[in-house]
C-alpha cells in the first residue's frame, strides 16, 4: 500500500510504518512540519548530540517532537526541559524501576484505587482509568506507600510509552502519541481527596514535566456537587494547555463518552459492554496484550 501524505505541504516525511490511508499528521508532527519546525527539530538533535546528551533509544525525533510542541517550540526551553528530565530519570532511578521493581500489591490496591489501562478509544489511543471514587486510603496505605505509588505510576508511562503505543500504532496504522484518560469520581468525598492530594499533585507534575504530550482526551466523569473546590486547588498545577483537554462531566457523561471510545471497549461499569474476565481493572486487555 502506498504511505499516505498529507494534504498540507511538510518540510518532514511521513513516519514510517502508516498504513491508514485517511492519516493526517497534527501540526507539530512528524509528517506536518513547516520549515521552522524542522529547522529546530534537527538543530535540537544536533545540540543534544554534540553535548553528549543524546540518547537514542529514547530521543527518537518523535519524542524530541513532544518536548518541543510542550515549550511551543521555543528550543532552550525544550532543551532545559528535557536535561532536567534527564537529571530527574536518574534521582528518581527510573533505569533501577524498570530492571527491578515488582508491584506484587496490584491485586490489593486493585480494590481500594483501580488504575489501570483498558482496550483504545476510536482514535488508537489506550485508555487509561482512574477511579478515585472507590479510594479508602486507610485500606489503600495498609498494603503500599506512595513512595511505590509514584514507581508504579513512572513503570507504567515508561510501558505506555514503549509498549502500548507502538502497539495501537500498529494496530490503527499510523502514529498514537497519547492516551484518553477517564478519572471517575463516583461516591468520592472532598476529605478523601485532601488525604491523597500530595500523591495526586505528584502524579500530575511526573505527568505533566517528564512525559509531556501524552494527553490526548481528559475526562472526568460523575463529578460531584462541590467539585468545583477541589478544581480550584488542582487547576493553577496544570498548564493551560492540559486543562484545555479535560472534560468534566457529571453523572449524564454516557453519549460523550461513547461518542470517542466504543461501547464494547469501555468497562460495563462505566458505560459500556465490556465485563473481562477476572475483571476489566486487571486484565489489561488491549493490543499491547497476547489475548
């Protein structure tokens, strides 16, 4: 099949593998670049090569692409963001996490915080899901810490990004660069939330600095009465750009969510048809999984 192009002129090619013939590049893109973009891109590569900060199994031009479009391709801001990063991988260990760390406490904390990745959404993204409406934090910190919280949290965007996205690439024929993310805040109290704030505002910031442009679509689904406090705390850590994916609904978010993902991919819990086997929250169930 021959590679689609896109209908816009590009100063970069189409990346490698797309087999979707209806595929068109964003802007900041690789595929849709202009010459300025381009431009950058290679002298920041360049810069990170000559400097001997280069990494190439993880500074492929599609990650230098989303450190770039995160500082509005301002190229000293990308270049800081990202060796501060890279100064960041190294004191948290993130090497020493993905060689060694085991959350044997998966199943435990499955019951009192579900997260966890489920099928893709119609666009190729994977879903991410987050119920924080059936946090007992009590229960929650009688089994782990959030200390392994944050190393599962960092274990699973390294999987996100080197895993599940080449494999719902492959699987829709063309680039997946994000995730949709639902965080579901059924039956959630405001003084649950306050008591696992420092672990929510830690998760947003790794999130938002080390693994920036990974959030396609944000929604948060059966916000309760009051939510608007809580909004007001969370909303000044997130740049503009993050808050302006996010969707808060409240308990009517059916039509908007099956409106991007299909109902059979979305848990029944939520919305859906899908009721894995064991459990939606620990199959994992998706085309980054040997079904």
């Amino acid at each position: 099949m021959a590679t689609p192009q896109p209908t816009q002129a590009s100063a970069s090619p189409m990346p490698e593998g797309v087999t979707d013939p209806n595929y068109k590049p964003l802007p900041g893109r690789l595929g849709n670049l202009d010459v300025v973009q381009q431009h950058t891109l290679d002298k920041f590569r360049k810069e990170l090569q000559d400097g001997g900060h280069f990494v190439p199994e993880r500074m492929d031009d599609a990650t230098l692409l989303r450190f770039l479009r995160a500082r509005k391709f301002d190229l000293e801001k990308a270049k800081a963001m990202l060796l501060d990063n890279e100064k960041w991988r190294k004191e948290f260990g993130v090497d020493k996490i993905m060689a060694e760390f085991d959350f044997k406490e998966k199943e435990e904390v499955d019951k009192y915080y579900p997260q966890y990745y489920h099928k893709m959404d119609k666009d190729g993204r994977p879903i991410y899901i987050e119920q924080l409406g059936k946090l007992d934090i009590k229960a929650l910190y009688a089994v782990t810490t959030q200390e392994r919280q944050l190393q599962r949290l960092v274990w699973e965007y390294e999987k996100f990004l080197n895993e599940r996205l080449p494999a719902c690439s492959k699987a829709v024929g063309h680039p997946v660069e994000t995730s949709c993310t639902i965080l579901d805040l059924k039956n959630v109290s405001l003084s649950s939330f306050y008591r696992v704030k420092d672990y929510v505002m830690e998760a947003a910031s790794i999130g938002q600095n080390r693994y920036p442009e990974c959030m396609g679509k944000f929604y948060i689904i059966n916000a309760p009465w009051g939510f608007s406090t809580v909004w007001s705390f969370v909303k000044p850590w997130l740049d503009e750009v993050t808050v302006a994916k996010i969707d808060i609904l409240g308990s009517g978010y059916a039509e908007k969510l099956l409106a991007q993902i299909p109902k059979e991919n979305l848990p029944a819990e939520l919305g859906g048809s899908c009721s894995c086997k064991g459990g939606c929250s620990l199959r994992d169930s998706g085309p980054w999984q040997a079904e």
